[in-house]
C-alpha cells in the first residue's frame, strides 16, 4: 500500500529526527525514552508521522520541548499549503 507523505508530516518527521540527532540519540534510544516502540517510529518516518497526539507529546517531552514549539517549528518548516 502506497501512502502519501503530506508536507506537514514530512517536516514533522524531519524535525523530529534532526532532535534525535542533536542529542547524539538512536532511534532505538529515543523510543526507550518516550515509551514508543521503536516498530512505531521506524514506520512513522517511512510513512510520515501519522502518530497519535499522545505519541508527540511523549517524543516531546523525552526531548525537552514544549508540544506548542513542536508544532510552530513545524508549521514554519511546511510549504504553505
């Protein structure tokens, strides 16, 4: 099944990682942190982010930053629809 990667998602997908890398973290690391299994990330950046809000807010709170500048960052970083 093909899915298709909307801009938001993508940016989401590329902030999130570019976090991880920041800190020096694996994926693996950072699923142990957030409470996520890392099968659920590794998909979530193959497909785009499609995670639940509850999943943000925990990769949020493992990497120390505000859910609102989460999302600012990523509306910024998105073309504009």
């Amino acid at each position: 099944m093909d899915f298709i990667i909307s801009d938001m998602d993508a940016a989401a997908m590329e902030y999130l990682e570019e976090l991880r890398r920041e800190r020096g973290w694996t994926l693996d690391g950072l699923a142990k942190k957030c409470g996520i299994s890392p099968s659920t990330l590794r998909s979530a950046r193959k497909r785009g982010s499609h995670l639940s809000l509850t999943s943000v807010k925990s990769l949020c709170d493992a990497l120390g930053i505000p859910m609102s500048e989460f999302v600012e960052t990523v509306e910024k970083r998105a073309p504009l629809l």
